[in-house]
C-alpha cells in the first residue's frame, strides 16, 4: 500500500518474454499487485510471468487475451481488473522496461493525494529529450501532441503518447472501457474522453529510457496519421458531449464559423493566386479590387473565429488544469 491507497500497476505485454521479468522484479515494494495483461504473445511471455508468480501469488496476477486486442485493449483488460477488485488507483507500466519504476511513486503520488484523478508521464521535463528519443519519434510526438491538446481540451498536457500513466477508481467507474481505442492510440482517445467526464489530469516529469533492450513494435510513420484521424474525430465527439448535449457553449459557434470560412479563404487566395500572377499566367479575367477584399475577410474572420474557439476552450477547461513542479529527484 502507499499512504493507505491499494495500488495495482497493469503491465500490458506482447512478446515480452526478455522485459517482462526485469519489470516484475524491479517493481516496488509498495505496489500491491501487478497486474500482467498478455496480449495474445507468441513467445514465452506466460511462462515467464507464471514462473515469477509462483514466488509471489498474492501479488502477480496474469490475465490471458486469446487474441490479439492492441495496448489499449490490454491496459482496458487491467483497469477492469483493478476498478472490480478494490485498488484504488492503477498505473501503467509497459512489459518493454522504458518505464522507469524508481519514477513511479512520483507518477501515482497526485493521485494518491486526489489532486488529480488522471497522471501522466511527460519525458519532456527533463530537458534530454532531444538527445534520449529517437528524432523520428520526438517529432512524431510533437505533432501529436498538439493535436491532442485541441482534441482533449487539455491544453496544459504535452507528451501525448507517454504510457506512463496513473488513474484513480473513480474515473475508472466513470469511463466506458469498453470503448476505449485499442491500439497506439489509447492515451490521446482515453484524455478527450476524461475531459467530457470533468476529470483533473496533471503532467508528471519522467526520464525517457531507451536501448536497454526493449524492440518496440510502434511504427511512428504508421500510426501518426491514423491517430491523427482519431483525433480529428474525438474533436467533433468532444464538442457534441461536452459542449451541446451535457451542455451549451457559444465556442461551437466560433469553430463552425471557422470551418466555413477558413477553406472558402484559402480556396479563393488559391484561384486568385493561379488565375492572376505571373508565376502561373494570366488565365482570366482582370480581378476586382473587391474580389481580393472578400477573400482577405473570410480568412481572416476565419482564424480568428478559430482563435477565439480554442481561446474559449481553454478557459472553459482552466478548472481541470493541475500544475508540477517539473523538477526530478
């Protein structure tokens, strides 16, 4: 236990039969069970897990997945198990070893305390990321990162895709984990979804740990565009939830408004551009002076209305915002 909290950390593992033990073994002693979820492997993962369980049975429990469901449907499979079996807040760490289980403490700590109901790993703090995270990765995680902070609504949260995570019981009550994404996507789908359930989410500063053995199975130029699809998407369910059917903000006006204008500006700067400049010919007629004014105001008024909708978001939102010290130990 830790401050009198029961503690479970869910381990998603998918052929993590080298990792997977130095996760269980390292983990600290406050934790009280571990909660590893094998996600169809086609190694010696189980095998692994039950030989390290039969010293511990009180604390390691192993849930088998038939067939292959993703991480997230994995880490839903765990917070199942800790939300029906008392624990009061459970933490991720993946079965690949990046997470560091010094830094534990510090990521269930805010929880604990309930100053938050959601905490989450941000490498970004330490200053090495650059250096430590693959640059592919780091810019990949960039620019989901802030995607995710339009989609979610939490505007103060980066680090999109860290997996480090930490969530109390009552937000576990309060989520649909059925329908959850069930892939890479997990963390962006499962911060939008705890923002239209009102719940504070804190950044916690980690190390970002690589090469020490691990073979990750995450394709960034695969999954940047299908994530930022979902996230395109969990953008539009956000606004219907949050802001129309639980209740009424004027910000949809603004991104309606938006969304109208800014491609009729962009379309008519285009036909202006290729219609009448040098650089593609004279095709047609002599513009208007006025032509020019009309396309000017849509795309202005349609950033600013796009301003002003993010603008009244992140105010609508300033109650769910949980600040940290971004030093580490």
């Amino acid at each position: 236990m830790y401050q009198n909290k029961h503690i479970a950390v869910v381990v998603p593992a998918h052929n993590e039969e080298k990792m997977i033990g130095r996760v269980i073994t390292t983990m600290p002693d406050f934790v009280d069970k571990i909660v590893v979820v094998n996600d169809a492997s086609g190694d010696r993962t189980s095998e692994v897990v039950r030989r390290l369980a039969a010293g511990q049975p009180d604390r390691v429990v192993l849930i088998e997945h038939p067939t292959n469901r993703g991480v997230g449907g994995a880490i839903s499979t765990g917070y199942k198990w800790a939300r029906d079996n008392g624990m009061d807040v459970a933490a991720v760490m993946a079965g690949d070893g990046q997470m560091n289980p010094h830094e534990l403490e510090r990521v269930i700590k805010p929880v604990v305390e309930e100053r938050a109901k959601y905490a989450k790993g941000n490498r970004l703090f330490t200053g090495q990321a650059w250096v430590k995270i693959p640059k592919r990765r780091y810019l990949g995680n960039a620019v989901l990162s802030l995607l995710t902070k339009i989609a979610s609504g939490y505007w103060h949260v980066a680090d999109s895709q860290c997996g480090y995570t930490a969530i109390s019981r009552r937000a576990l009550r309060m989520l649909d984990l059925d329908r959850i994404y069930r892939t890479y996507g997990m963390p962006n789908d499962l911060l939008v979804r705890l923002n239209v359930c009102e719940m504070r989410v804190i950044d916690v500063p980690v190390e970002p740990l690589y090469n020490i053995g691990e073979k990750s199975g995450l394709k960034i130029h695969r999954v940047v565009f299908s994530i930022s699809w979902l996230l395109f998407k969990l953008f539009f369910w956000r606004m219907k939830e949050k802001y129309i059917i639980r209740d009424f903000h004027p910000l949809v006006f603004f991104y309606i408004l938006a969304m109208m204008l800014l491609p009729l500006g962009i379309l008519n700067g285009l036909s202006i551009l290729y219609f009448n400049t040098p650089l593609f010919g004279y095709h047609g007629p002599r513009l208007e002076v006025g032509y020019i004014i009309l396309c000017s105001l849509l795309c202005i008024t349609g950033m600013q209305s796009l301003m002003f909708g993010m603008w009244f978001d992140m105010d609508y939102n300033r109650s769910l915002y949980v600040f940290n010290q971004p030093e580490l130990d």
